[in-house]
C-alpha cells in the first residue's frame, strides 16, 4: 500500500512538472529557441550576437517569473536551471541560469 502512494506521488510530481514545462514553453519558448540558435556547434555564442544574447536571456528570466499556469501567473525561475540543463540543445546555457538567493 505504501509503494502505491509513493508510484503515486511520483506520478503527480511528473505530471506537474510536464504540466508546468509544457506552460513555461508556451510563455517562452520563441526566445529560447532564438537563444540556442545563436549557440555555434551547440558550445559557444560569437562575439557578435553577445548582445542579442543577453537581451534573450534577460528575457527569458523576465518572463520565466510570471508564467500563465492554472489560472495565475507562476514564477518558474527554480524550474528554469533544471529544463536548460536537460536540454539537448541549450545545457551550455544551463550556467547562466543558475537560481539566486532571493
């Protein structure tokens, strides 16, 4: 009974989480794909697109703090760290989404 609440549980959390993702893509999406299409052979950005790089970031956290979910806005910053870096094609990124202190 207790392996049940806990396969239980699990499925919530991961049913959350897709659910929260699938938000997060939908209110960011446009800027992350234009992000990691800046990223050369998927490693490292040129010096001339920095700039543009930093204002999709800047973005991308503007935004990731209010995400429309359930019918309120959601601050997805915690989140955000964890979906870069299992991203195959932006975990170089994943370090300039490192969650603060707040």
């Amino acid at each position: 009974m207790l392996a049940e609440k806990e396969v239980e549980s699990v499925d919530i959390v991961k049913n959350s989480t897709t659910a929260k993702f699938t938000a997060w893509s939908k209110h960011c999406g446009k800027y992350y794909d234009a992000l990691t299409n800046l990223l050369v052979e998927s490693k490292y950005i040129l010096s001339k697109d920095i700039m543009t790089a930093h204002a999709l970031v800047t973005d991308i956290q503007i935004r990731t703090e209010k995400v429309p979910f359930e019918g309120r806005n959601v601050d997805m910053s915690d989140d955000l760290f964890y979906w870069v870096s299992m991203s195959i094609r932006g975990r170089e990124l994943r370090d300039l989404f490192v969650p603060i202190e707040r």
